[in-house]
C-alpha cells in the first residue's frame, strides 16, 4: 500500500469468487467508520460528509507482472 495525497494504491490477493467492487466498498467503508469514530469533527471538513469519492480503479495482476505492479507502488513514495 502507498498512501498519495489525493489516492491510495493498495496491492490484494484474493480468492476469484470475490467480488473487487465489493472488495472496495468493505475498504472504503471500514476505513471511513474507523476514522470518523476517532476524529468526528473530521467529517465536518468533508464535502457532504464524505471520505471517499466513489469511484475507483482496479488492475488485475498476473504471476508474471507482480513484480513490475510492486515496484510501481513503492516508486510513488519517491515522486
């Protein structure tokens, strides 16, 4: 995971009978339950009161590309 200023690249490995957009609604979700539980005036500052903007990007990654897909991730820190 890497965590830019305005997104977040997260690298899973999941079983094929799940669902990514569900996958992605769990995320978002418990992330923003947790931390408007520990910051509550948080939500205040959003617009709308919303963390997350509902859209979202997903790549699958095959044996062959994890590597370069990893690499990737751990180079956005650096820019």
């Amino acid at each position: 995971m890497e965590v830019m200023p305005d997104h977040v690249h997260i690298l899973v490995d999941c079983k094929p009978q799940f669902y990514p957009s569900d996958m992605i609604k769990i995320i978002k979700g418990n992330t923003a339950r947790w931390l408007f539980q520990y910051y509550p005036k948080l939500k205040d500052s959003l617009w709308g009161g919303h963390l997350w903007n509902p859209s979202y990007c997903i790549v699958t990654v095959s044996d062959r590309s994890l590597a370069k897909v990893e690499e990737y991730i751990r180079s956005q820190k650096e820019r």
